[in-house]
C-alpha cells in the first residue's frame, strides 16, 4: 500500500481507500461524473470518477474502496483520476491504515495536560476543571480519540488533545510573561475552550458535523456544558463564572469566526491568541508535510498568503 504522503505524480495505483465524500457533479460538457475524497492515515486526496461505466462499481461515502487510479496534478494538487472501483471486502484491509492519527501518545499528552491542571489552585475551579478531566470517564475517553476539525486543522484523531495542550501550554507562559493575567482562569478557559466540539463532529472514521455542530456550534454547545456541570457544583463564584464563559464564548475573537462576543478580559484576549497561533502554525505544518518536496506552496485561503518552506542553508 502507497500512503497518500507519499504518492507521486504518475503512479498507477491498484489498492484500497476509505472514501471520506462522494458527490455527483457535472462537468462543463454537461457529463456526470464522482468527485471523491479519498482518506488514509496520512491524510486526504481527491479524485474524479470521470467514466461512470461498468467498471465502476457501488460504493457511498464512508465506505472503504478498491480503487485502480492514476495520481495526476492539478491546480498544484496530487489527485486520483480512478478508473475502476469496487467496495473493499473485510480482512483486505486493516481499518487504523485509514483512520489519520496525532504522531503523538495521547497517554503522554494528557499527562502533559494534567500537570497543568494542577496549577490551577482555585477550589472551585479545579473542582470544576475535574469534573470533566478526572471524574467523567466517557467524557475523557472521547476528549482524547476526537479530532479538532472536519478539515483545516488537526483533523485527525487526538487532534483535539493535541490543540488543547497546545493552547494550554501557550496560556501558561502568557501567565508567566504578564502576571496580570489570572493563571487559574486562563489554564481552566484553555481546557475548556473546545470541549463543545466532542458533540460538534462525529467520532471517526465520519468525522463530519452533527446536527447539533451545525446548527449551535461548538462554542455554544462548550458554553452549554461547563455552564451545566458549574451548576451541579453549586456555591460557584457568580463572577468567576462569568468570566470563565466569558473566555469559553470569545475565544475565537470575533463574531465572524463563530464568537458571538470580542473578548473583552485579557485572559480572553490571551487566550485567543494562543488558540489562534496553534491553528495558524498547525495549518502550515500540515501543509508541509503535504507537499514534502515543494518550497512554494501557493495561497492558502485560511492564512491569506502565498506560504513558502524556509530555507535551511540560507541559498
């Protein structure tokens, strides 16, 4: 098997696929045809059925594919143009070959993430904070398997422990640079801020919206259950809590990217850059290891720029 990482323009492929999407278009000459997107454990590549003859057998999407494909260019992009399909068979496939992963031990991460649950030293707050990261195991099992994002950004399994660590490591040593900065708030918000996309996106290997996530979003629905679990606590700090949701509702920083409020305390206002700088710098990586062997990588709709590799000798 040829992982999509490392495909090359001009292979000829016979193997097996999970078909992420599936979708009938028609082309500019008025011809049906399939646009896919073809998933593996390191990552995605689109592909076009433009022949729908007898060759092509059923299939749907989220269905694990024998595809024969010639991996072509377009628009500076590896693609399959697949010439025959068929669906897989069980025992031809190992389904954790298609099922995209964090390189990192999600034991190792959420280690990492409960020593920084033990700065936190407000009672309230950390009895808070426990409730979902030490005493619910259904809610820790999920944390730590669930993606971050149907695309764009750690979309893969233990992305959202891995851009919640992240996020949280960052807030850290903002609290460490600027002292103004209330460190059990900040580190509390970091661990909270995405929690609401566990019911925002389905588990792998769907890994799309729920109705829920499309029509409330996770901000709202992470909004929802810390405001929830702080009302089983009780005796919380009224204007802790207001603070806290405060962050939880404003991190992505603007009413455009979901956050029905600008943030407005300055851990709200660290803790959006820190959630913003883990996307921004994770897009780019995974970008990297897209095109492997490219230095210009062309404009990127989500950064706003042409992104390049940087040069490590300086020539």
């Amino acid at each position: 098997m040829t992982y999509i990482r490392d495909m090359q323009e001009g292979e000829h492929l016979s193997q097996i696929f999970f078909c992420k999407t599936k979708e009938m278009k028609t082309s500019k000459t008025g011809k049906n045809y399939y646009a896919l997107k073809l998933q593996d454990r390191t990552g995605t590549l689109d592909g076009k059925v433009w022949d729908l003859n007898n060759a092509i057998g059923h299939f749907e999407e989220n269905e694990f594919i024998f595809a024969e494909a010639d991996i072509t260019t377009f628009n500076n992009a590896l693609q399959a143009n697949v010439r025959r399909v068929r669906r897989a068979e069980k025992g031809e496939y190992d389904p954790e070959d298609f099922l995209p992963s964090s390189e990192l031990s999600a034991d190792d991460m959420y280690k990492q993430l409960m020593e920084l649950k033990d700065k936190i030293e407000q009672p309230k707050l950390r009895q808070l904070v426990d409730s979902f990261f030490v005493d619910d195991p259904q809610f820790i099992e999920t944390f730590k398997k669930h993606s971050a994002a149907k695309t764009v950004h750690h979309a893969f399994i233990g992305g959202l422990l891995q851009h919640t660590l992240r996020v949280t490591q960052l807030c850290y040593l903002l609290s460490k640079q600027y002292p103004v900065i209330n460190r059990d708030l900040i580190l509390a918000a970091a661990m909270f801020h995405d929690i609401g996309k566990t019911r925002e996106l389905f588990p792998f290997p769907t890994n799309d919206y729920t109705d829920e996530g499309q029509l409330i979003g996770h901000i709202v629905i992470g909004y929802q259950m810390v405001k929830e679990r702080i009302d089983k606590i009780g005796d919380f700090p009224k204007k802790l809590e207001t603070e806290l949701l405060h962050c939880i509702l404003t991190h992505q920083g603007q009413p455009e990217y979901g956050s029905p409020k600008r943030p407005s305390l300055i851990e709200a206002l660290a803790l959006h850059f820190a959630d913003d700088t883990d996307a921004k710098m994770e897009i780019m990586i995974e970008e990297f290891d897209r095109y492997p062997t490219q230095e210009f990588l062309g404009l990127n709709r989500f950064l706003d720029a042409n992104i390049r590799r940087t040069s490590r000798d300086g020539q």
